[in-house]
C-alpha cells in the first residue's frame, strides 16, 4: 500500500514540511533514503542512515513554538529494520505531521552556518597572523601603491617613515615633526605613537582591507631650512633629483603703471575677489 507521510526536520516550522510517498511494505531504512533524496542538499554529506527518524501526530494548526523544544520519547523512534506498515497499518491522518527528522549533532548546521563558520576561521588565521603586506599609497601626486611587509607587532612609525622615505624621496619626511595621517575603507586615522599604528594595522587586517593611503602633515619649518631643489622635490617641479634654477625656462616680466587703464581693471578685479 503506497502511502504519503509528512516530514519535518526537527527544529524547522510546519511551513517546512515536506511530503514523502511511500510503500508501507519497504522497511524504514528506505524511508530514510527517500529522505535524505528528498533533501538532499540539507543533508549534504550525512548518510542516510545516520538520520533518526521518529513518529508523531502533529496537527497543521499546532503553534511552532513549542516544536523547536518538542521532547521526544524513545518508544516512538523509528526502527531502520522494521517496515513502514508496522507504524502505519492505514493510512496515515491527513493534514498531520507524521515523521521527525533529527539528523546527526555533528553535521546539524546549515550551508550558511557552515559558511560563517569558514570565514570566522579565515579570519582568525589573518589575526593569528603578524606578518602581512600592506598596499600604501603616499599622496599627494602618487596613483601607484608600493608593498610594505611588516609585522604587525613590531611596526612603528619611524619604520613606516623609512620604508616610505625609500621608495619615494619625500623631502616633507626630513622634518622630525612630520606626521602621517592614512585612509582606507575603514575611515580615516592619525596614529600618534607605535601602539596606535598597530591598532589601526588590526584593524585593516579584521576588515581584510590592506589598502591604504598615506599623508604626511608637515608642521611649519623655518624658511631657513628649505632649499629650491626641497621644494622642488615636495610640490613635484622638475625631473632631476637635484633640481637648479637652470633646469627651468627663464621667466620675464615686465610692469605698468597704476594709473593705466589695464591696471586699474586689474586692482578692480582683486578688490572684487577680496571682498
């Protein structure tokens, strides 16, 4: 006698429940096969035998509440070497469930469950990890990243000045007041000693974002301690390493008087801008 029972896996709602059509004449072990071919992807690598089934009478009207903490009895489960008919004689009720999944503990996670738990463990190896390479870009004027490899635990700032300083010869880096502030996804941040740069390395690592950007914040300098080829070299004017006037075109100018028409237009026009 073919028969049609209503699953439901435990923990789920009746929504999901599912039909299974059946000979009463198989033995519950095909039962479990049929289950697990009906949901296959729920118990993705579970055996079928590994599935206890148990029988209940569980109205469609019944609240799913007390469902995720049904108590089940042992006289009730079903056994793999007894046939289905020995459970069910007639047909089974209608609008009822008639059968509980309950599959192994160890494999009882969802596809999505299983994914979070892969990337929490990524994660932690990335923290359990000290030496990472960064991507820094040092602006202004620079587009191209360069790679820094550094142990977290032992980064400072000074490093980072070094490494910066080696790769690009930044003139601004010369001063001892100099402070970088960097960008990244994660918001913006002004480390100012080791710790707070370590910090902020953790914190690019947790996001599994090593980008980031640099800018170097140069406190006032007296004018007695910069040079042309300085200046030159921080604002990008000219291709040499060691830049003179003569590299340059020469500039000509020439002057009017004030009480010409052009210059009157023109002190106008700064008046304007001013106000």
């Amino acid at each position: 006698m073919s028969i049609t029972l209503f699953c439901l896996v435990k923990g789920n709602t009746t929504a999901n429940a599912f039909a299974v059509d059946i000979d009463s004449g198989k033995a519950v072990s095909h039962l479990k096969e049929a289950i697990k071919a009906k949901k296959h992807k729920t118990f993705h690598g579970v055996e079928a035998d590994e599935l206890r089934l148990w029988k209940v009478e569980i109205g469609g009207d019944h609240l799913d509440d007390p469902l995720k903490n049904l108590i089940l009895n042992d006289n009730n489960e079903l056994s793999a070497i007894n046939e289905i008919g020995d459970y069910w004689s007639e047909k089974p009720p209608k609008k009822n469930i008639h059968v509980l999944v309950e599959p192994p503990q160890s494999t009882a996670t969802s596809s999505r469950e299983q994914e979070l738990l892969d990337e929490l463990t990524t994660l932690r190896a990335l923290l359990n990890k000290s030496v990472h390479a960064f991507d820094v870009v040092v602006s202004p004027k620079r587009t191209k990243s360069f790679k820094w490899t550094v142990n977290i635990e032992h980064a400072t700032l000074d490093g980072l000045k070094e490494h910066i300083r080696g790769v690009h010869k930044t003139p601004a880096l010369e001063n001892d007041g100099a402070e970088l502030s960097m960008l990244n996804d994660s918001g913006k941040f002004s480390p100012r000693n080791d710790q707070g740069l370590r910090e902020m390395l953790h914190i690019f690592v947790s996001k599994n974002n090593l980008k980031f950007t640099v800018f170097i914040e140069t406190p006032s300098k007296p004018f007695s301690d910069w040079s042309f080829p300085k200046v030159c070299q921080l604002y990008g004017l000219g291709e040499s390493d060691d830049p003179s006037l003569s590299v340059f075109p020469p500039f000509t100018c020439e002057y009017k008087e004030l009480k010409e028409d052009s210059s009157k237009a023109i002190l106008k026009h700064l008046t304007a801008e001013l106000n």
